[in-house]
C-alpha cells in the first residue's frame, strides 16, 4: 500500500495540472490508491459516489492518469477505477471479473457449439434440396418414394453423429424434416419418425 500511495502522491500533482472542474478535482481527492498488478494501477473511490468514478473514468481524464503514473512507475502502466477503497474492495472486483469472464467464455463456447451445429444442418438442408431437385418426373409417387428413402438416409446418417441436443439443435433438425415433409407430402411426424429410427433414437 505504502508504494502504490507513493506512485500516486507523485503522479497527481500532473494529473491536477491537466484537468480542470471542480467535480474532476473533488473526484481526484476522494480517490485512494489501492493496488499495483501486472501493469494495473487499482484507484478506489468511496461507495456510493459513482460520480466521482465517473469523472475518473472519462477518457482524457483516465488517460492523463495512465500518463502520469507510467512516467513514474517508468513502465506503461493501465488505470483500474473501482468503487471501495479498500483492498478487499479490489479483492471483490477481481474475483467478479473471474466470474464475467467465466461466463463470457462459456457463451463463447455456447455460440460455437450453436455456430456449427446450424452450420452442419445447414449442409443436410441444402443436400436434401440438391437430392429432390435431381429427381425426374416429381409428380409420380413412385420417384417421390424414392427421394424420401435417399433423404431419410441423409439425415438419419446426420443425426447419428449429433452430440448436442439442445433447442437450437433440434430445431434445425426439425427444419430438415419439414423439408422432406414438404417435398413427399407425407407427415412431418411420419418422417421424424423414419428418421428417429433409423438413427437408433426409438
């Protein structure tokens, strides 16, 4: 504590010559310099006086902070505001920016998994749509027969190879089934079924 006090006693009298307003100048005296890590200089302001973080946090303001007390640390040095003054403030905040950071991977992860699921139906849908566009005489229920046999296929292979089951997943499944619903003109429940079968589901 008695170092990172040291760093910010002879950083502010740069930072005062900079800026001007009493509501920077007020914000500036009520922060406490907390901590020091990799390269982060932690500033506390009281609880419950978001405006002074506020102030601080303005870009030129946060700016000419991190200036001045890269100049006396003599490394590039980042500006952290937090609300607390106390290193169990500072404590606190780092283990929610653990927590946020946590699940902002996880929706990362989540979105890839979506990314590539819809992807991978993606391909099953426009196959189905190749498979029946190289059909001849669609009208006759015989060579429509034999689309939904090859589709069945297709997607039945597909859903074998599934991992993931969540709604974003069967729902894509579900729009393949409809089109081959759409194509034979028979049940999209007939063709769930079809399908479910074949990949060992029911």
């Amino acid at each position: 504590m008695a170092e990172v006090a040291e760093i910010w006693e002879k950083a502010i009298p740069t930072v005062r010559a900079g800026v001007t307003g009493i509501g920077i100048w007020t914000a500036l005296k009520s922060a406490v310099p907390i901590a020091i890590e990799d390269g982060v200089f932690v500033l506390g302001v009281p609880h419950g006086s978001a405006e002074f973080g506020g102030h601080l946090r303005m870009a030129s303001t946060a700016r000419l902070i991190e200036i001045s007390v890269s100049k006396v640390v003599g490394a590039a040095t980042k500006i952290r505001i937090i609300d607390g003054i106390e290193q169990h403030d500072w404590e606190v905040t780092k283990r929610r920016d653990i927590e946020r950071r946590r699940m902002q991977d996880a929706e990362m992860a989540k979105m890839k998994v979506e990314l590539t699921t819809r992807s991978s139906w993606e391909t099953i849908y426009e196959k189905i749509s190749r498979e029946f566009a190289a059909v001849q005489q669609k009208s006759l229920p015989q060579n429509r027969a034999r689309f939904f046999e090859a589709a069945v296929s297709i997607v039945a292979e597909a859903r074998k190879e599934q991992t993931v089951y969540d709604d974003a997943n069967e729902r894509n499944f579900a729009r393949c089934l409809d089109r081959i619903s759409q194509y034979t003109e028979i049940s999209g429940t007939y063709v769930a079924f079809e399908v479910m079968k074949r990949s060992g589901e029911i």
